[in-house]
C-alpha cells in the first residue's frame, strides 16, 4: 500500500511538474535551476526540476494519501 501511495504522488507530481516546466521553458529559468548543482545547461535544469516534482509528490504520497483515504472512508 505504502509503495503504491509513492508511485501515485510521484506520478502525479511528474505530470504536474510537465505543466509548471512548461513556463520555466518560456521564462528560461531552467538555466537557474541547474546553477543548483554548478551546471548551466537547459537539460540539466530540466532533469533537476523533475527530480525535485518526484521527490516532492512522492513525499505527499507517502504522508497525505493514506490519510486521505481513511478520512473519505469514514
């Protein structure tokens, strides 16, 4: 259970974290997220922001999703 609650936020965040990736790509702060690790390349600042959407909904599927579930149960 607990597996599948971090695939579904990771999934989720992956999807949600195209969509906002799509207006950093227009505002050209990719390069911005990549000076995170000392690197200035596009495609870095990409594979860093997806890195970062997956742990984060990852984290929320982890700790609000089972929560949620019961609370809709009852």
């Amino acid at each position: 259970m607990r597996l599948r609650d971090l695939v579904v936020g990771g999934l989720a965040s992956i999807l949600a974290g195209w969509a906002f990736g799509q207006w950093m790509a227009k505002v050209n702060h990719l390069p911005l997220i990549a000076g995170l690790i000392h690197l200035s390349s596009r495609n870095a600042g990409i594979a860093l922001h997806f890195v970062f959407a997956f742990i984060i909904g990852a984290s929320f599927g982890l700790l609000f999703l089972l929560f949620l579930r019961n609370t809709i149960q009852k």
